[in-house]
C-alpha cells in the first residue's frame, strides 16, 4: 500500500460509488463539497485510519498474491506507485496492483473465481487488481461500493479490457471476481464524470439526500437573501406540517418515557432489576449504577474561531 496518489480536487476510481450514489458512507455533495475546497485549497482529510484500514493495507499483499496464483497471471506488479489519468475525464485512479494473464476463463468456485458480467471472460493481456477486506459474508458478486464500480473506472483510465477484484472475507474466504470491460457502466462512469465537473464549477449542489446531506450542501448562510415563502412551494408547506407534526409527536413520546420511567423507578426502588410482560412478550429492565474513576483535571485547548450552520433546522409558531 503506497498511500493516497490521486488529487484531491477531481474524481478517482475510489469515489466513483459515491458518484453513482452507492456509497452508503459518502453522499454525491459530500463529494463535491471536497472537491471544490480542495480546488480552493482549503480542504484537510479528517481521515486517520482505523483496525479495518490497517488489516486491509497489512493483507493487501496477500490477497493480491493469492489472486495472482489463482489467475496465473505473469508480469505482476504490486502497489503501482503513481497515480493513471484518463486521456479525456477529469478522472484518476491508483491500482493495488496488475498483471499479464493468456486466455479465457470460466467460474470455478472450487478456486473462488467468479466470472460476473460475461460467462466466459478473456484475461489476455494487462489486467487491473483491486485488493479488498471485509467482515460481510461471502457473496455472489461484491456489493456495488465493494470494488465493481470501482475497477470499471481503473480499467477506463488504464485502458485494460479486464480487471478483479480480489475479496478476503471475514479473514477465511476467498473470491475472485473477475470483470471484462462493461460499455454501458463506464458510459455511466462517463456522463457522471462531466455532469460533476459542471457541478464543481457551478457550485450547483444535488438534490439532498438527507438532513445531513444538506448541511454539507449549504453549509453557509447568505446574509442578504430575503426570507422564503414556503406557501409559494408546491410542497413547502406539506413539508413544513410533516416536521411540525412530528415535532410534537416527538416531544409527547418523550414526556411519556419520563412518565413511564419515573413511575417504574419509584417501583424499583433500590432494587437493579425487574421483569415484566407486554402482551406475550417478556422484558426485563434494568436500572444499574456505574462507577466512575477519578480523572485529573483537565484543560481545554483553544480553538480558532470558525463558522458553522446549525445541524438541525428550529421551528417557532408566529
């Protein structure tokens, strides 16, 4: 694993699900929004890594050997050390790795090889290989986040016809699916591609996804826009009685839980446990205590002034 090696400010084989929308942990504007600040120079990763990302770097070698043996492959090279470009895209990718293999293959699944989108795959020639670990079951083909897209992207860039990717799951099964170049996917890949590039230049936001979503979006107010009609909006105020609505279903629920909880405490007493039956089920509930350790003091470093929209929208009746 030699690291990142494609630039920050365009798209790369890694991000293209979030692209199609199939990252289920990146949405199409959280995207954007790094491309842009890393267009203006203002964006920094958060990202440090974690066990799952250290497992996969430290077996990234040995997956890709395994799929190496399995496929025959010959001329190998493991962690290319430079990022590809496509000839036309604003479009990059890294490979884990690549090699040369002769011939046709099929599906043997007593060798944990998958041949996905063709019965009969040709790996003659220059090959890419995308190495990954995952704790999910085995599966017929790899979700759409877990390399498929993926690779379509890297064989674009590369110019390869054929590509695997190479998956390790729950550290005791192995499968290589293999992929011949996909027309229709990488036209996708291709139209989503520029369609981006005209968004980051625009800075014209997706649709929003979620809540969340739009905070990414309109992450700054614009102190001379006047206040919206929501009545002028086919659906504004639909929306406007939904969130009212659920506001104050919202808050009923929680007076009931601090009735309901205050009324089984006084039950309890000293006592950690009870049992009790809502209909034909059985719950049990508990009220433990928990000590806590003593701490040193401690002193909170200071922070830069900064700017931030408010997470949640807040709702007063006029």
């Amino acid at each position: 694993m030699v690291g990142k090696l494609t630039p920050d400010n365009i798209v790369s084989a890694s991000t293209i699900p979030a692209l199609m929308g199939f990252n289920p942990y990146q949405t199409k504007n959280d995207l954007l929004k790094q491309c842009i600040e890393a267009t203006e120079g203002t964006y920094v990763s958060d990202f440090r890594g974690n066990e799952a990302t250290h497992w996969g770097n430290t077996l990234e070698p040995v997956i890709l050997a395994q799929a190496v043996n399995r496929l025959g492959l010959v001329n190998v090279e493991i962690d290319v050390d430079h990022a590809i470009f496509h000839p036309t895209l604003a479009l990059a990718c890294s490979l884990d790795g690549r090699g040369e293999g002769s011939g046709t293959i099929d599906t043997s699944t007593e060798n944990g090889i998958y041949c996905v989108n063709a019965p009969h795959i040709d790996i003659s020639g220059m090959g890419c290989l995308e190495s990954k670990l995952t704790r999910a079951i085995p599966e017929a083909q790899p979700a759409p986040y877990r390399g498929p897209w993926q690779l379509q992207a890297q064989m674009m860039c590369a110019g390869y016809t054929w590509g695997a990717v190479c998956v390790l799951y729950q550290g005791i099964e192995m499968r290589v699916f293999v992929y011949q170049a996909d027309a229709q996917m990488q036209d996708m890949i291709a139209g989503a591609v520029r369609e981006f590039e005209r968004r980051k230049e625009d800075r014209d936001w997706y649709p929003i996804l979620t809540s969340a979503d739009g905070n990414t979006a309109y992450s700054r107010v614009d102190e001379d826009a006047h206040d919206i009609d929501l009545s002028v909006h086919s659906e504004g105020e639909f929306f406007l009685r939904q969130l009212v609505d659920a506001k104050g279903a919202k808050a009923a629920a929680e007076a009931q839980i601090d009735e309901a909880e205050a009324a089984l405490k006084e039950i309890m007493g000293s006592h950690e446990k009870a049992h009790g039956a809502v209909g034909n089920v059985q719950y049990s509930v508990s009220w433990p205590q928990r000590v806590f350790k003593a701490q040193p003091e401690k002193i909170t470093p200071a922070k830069p002034a900064r700017v931030v929209r408010q997470q949640t929208l807040t709702v007063k009746e006029m």
